[in-house]
C-alpha cells in the first residue's frame, strides 16, 4: 500500500525557516496533482498549496510571497518550503497526492511557530 511520509516538522522562531518533505513509499500512477494542507487547533483543513503536473501552482493568500512548493522530477516527493513563518501558521500540515480515484494523504507533520 502506497504511503506518503512527510518529515521536516518542529518547532521554530518567528521569522524563521522550515522546508517540508513529502514522500511517496512508489511511484503512483496518475497523479495529477500535489498539495499541501493545514489543519490548525480548533479549525478546518485548509489548502495551503498546490503543484499541477504541468508545473502551475496556486496558494492560499495568507502564504503568498512566503510560501515555495515544488516537487522533484519523478513526481514521487513535493516539498514546501516555508519563509517568515509567523505564530498563525502553527499547525499541523499534511501532504496529499491527487488522482482520479481517492487521494493519498500523509500522517501529518506538526510545525509551531513561537517564541
């Protein structure tokens, strides 16, 4: 069963840095998208960004100009790199994979921003 692995969590200043990871166990066929989400104590599981197939991406506005996603070539790892990261963005963020049947989620990586 295909797994995603995501890594790059922790605890950091505001202000700081912290580049995600998301790592798929095989090579999934058809995919057609990559995203990143949040899900924030007592809130909603948010999008906060996406990589299309074809290169294009989309963000949510509170992570515009902060935000990087990316993915490697093979399509088996996308990455969100995350600058100027403040208290609001302490979460915990999961990795999806999306196809044309169900998506394939992460287990979640916890990231604090405090001081």
């Amino acid at each position: 069963q295909v797994q995603l692995v995501e890594s790059g969590g922790g605890l950091v200043q505001p202000g700081g840095s912290l580049r995600l990871s998301c790592v798929a166990s095989e090579t999934i066929s058809g995919i057609y998208a990559m995203g990143w989400y949040r899900r924030a104590p007592g809130k909603q599981r948010e999008l906060v960004a996406i990589i299309i197939v074809g290169g294009s991406t989309n963000y949510a506005d509170s992570v515009v100009g902060r935000f990087t996603i990316s993915r490697d070539n093979a399509g088996n790892t996308v990455y969100l790199q995350m600058n100027n990261l403040k208290p609001e963005d302490t979460a915990v963020y999961y990795c999806s994979f999306k196809r044309s049947g169900p998506d394939y989620w992460g287990q979640g990586t916890q990231v604090t921003v405090s001081s």
